[in-house]
C-alpha cells in the first residue's frame, strides 16, 4: 500500500478533468492506497455543499463523500475558496481547508504526486 | 526523509490563466510548509517557465495600474527573494523574439535578493527534470 497525492486545479464544470481525478481517486482507493486531495484554482468549486445534481453537469459531491468515507484526506485552497466567496461554513463535512504549504508538505511523505492543472 | 526537490513547470502564458500565478504561489509556501512536516524535512522547489510561459518573464507589468491585481512580476521578484530559483527556457525566449533585457532578473526595486534569473537551455531542464522527486505543470 503506498501513499498518493492529487493536486486538482480544474474547475467543476468545463472539462471532465475533475471528473477524472475523482475517478482516479476512487481507483487508487479500491486498490488499497492512501489518497490525499488538494483542491485549489478552480478546483475549490468543490468546497460548496448543498450542490444539485442535474444530468447536464458534472458532480462529483456525492463520489467525493464516499471516497473520505474510505479514508481520502480532501484539503482545499482557503485564499483560492475565499477570493471566489466560499467560506468556512460553505465546506462540506469533513472537508479541510489550508494554505498551500499544506500541498507541498504533502510531497515529502507522498509516494507518488500527480498534479492535475487546470484551465 | 530530507530535502525534497519539486519542479514547477510553467507553460501557461500570463493572465490568460490562474495557472501562472498558482505556480509561484505554491512555490513560495515552501517557505511555510514546515509547519506540516516532520523536523528536518523540507521541499526545495525551482520555478522554470518553458512554452509561452516565457511570457510571464517579461518585465514592465502593468497588472496593478491597469486591472488593481498583482503582477505575475510581483510574484517572480518575491519568489526571488525567498531563495526560490527562477529559471527561463533560452530556446523558447529565441522562439518568441525575447531578449535578455527584456526578461525580469532580479528583485533589486523591491528591495533586492540573493538570486537572479538563470537563463537554461531545455537539455538543462530536462536533467532537472530527471533529477527532481516530483514535477508540478501548470
């Protein structure tokens, strides 16, 4: 079992990047490795709870519980989150927030980083 | 575990995407991330701007006259001054017409810095890129 780090920095809706690094998530998991997320850039559209479901649109709430349910540690960018008006109490339970020194010090321990830019 | 060396890629030009700015951002929270690690533990990040990334690099912006934001020039002085090494792309400079003189290289307006900007060749940020724990593209 190793240890994987994300750094996820697409927006929600636009691509199917964030999509994928769910996905990929959600495999590294099932596989039995620990899985760190850091959410940053537009990528903190994830930190707003209560988000609707519609076929059109991506969303990945519902996958993202389940996943910290299994143990993901899923930390987002505070200023990224604060300068696009998600505050503390918009963050779904369980969710963390941070600096980004929070990310890079996830890079020591990490086995393997994978660093999903954005748009 | 020790020093860790990372490797932030930069190929997005400026202002066109967050990416640029999020690059040196990150890059200078080294300066901080001990606070989430072990003693002696540390990331020893360099910052390289390759493609249109170059872009960034070009001294004389205007962001916070123009648009009241920050300039991705700011942000490279201040990784500068931090002891985050900037290095530039020789070729992909070549490629867009830019010369030295044109390339921001130092902090000294905001009151100086023991780095200044390394002009490499891409053979050299391939070996970086080789020799580094993790790389970071944006």
């Amino acid at each position: 079992m190793g240890e994987f780090t994300l750094g996820v920095f697409p927006s929600l809706v636009g691509s199917m990047s964030l999509d994928f690094s769910f996905k990929l998530a959600e495999a590294a998991i099932a596989k039995g490795h620990k899985v760190n997320m850091w959410l940053s850039g537009n990528a903190v559209m994830m930190a707003k709870k209560g988000q609707k479901a519609f076929k059109d649109y991506s969303h990945n709430e519902k996958l993202m519980k389940e996943l910290m349910g299994k143990g993901m540690e899923v930390t987002v960018c505070e200023a990224c989150a604060e300068a696009r008006g998600y505050h503390k109490e918009d963050v779904p339970e369980g969710m963390k927030r941070a600096s980004m020194d929070w990310y890079l010090a996830k890079t020591v321990k990490t086995d393997k980083l994978l660093h999903i830019g954005g748009e | 575990m020790g020093a860790v060396k990372l490797l932030f890629v930069v190929q997005r030009p400026p202002y066109k995407s967050e990416n640029p700015r999020l690059a040196l951002t990150h890059a200078i929270a080294s300066q901080t991330a001990e606070i989430y690690m072990d003693d002696g533990d540390s990331v020893v990040p360099t910052v390289v701007f390759v493609g249109d990334g170059v872009l960034n690099m070009v001294k004389g912006q205007q962001a916070m006259k123009i648009y009241g934001v920050t300039s991705t020039e700011s942000h490279i002085k201040s990784s500068l001054q931090v002891d985050v090494p900037i290095w530039i792309c020789k070729e992909d400079m070549e490629r867009l017409g830019l010369k030295e003189d044109q390339i921001i290289t130092d902090a000294e307006d905001i009151g100086g810095a023991d780095l200044t900007t390394k002009f490499v060749s891409f053979a050299d940020i391939q070996k970086e890129m080789e020799a580094v724990k993790h790389l970071l593209f944006f």
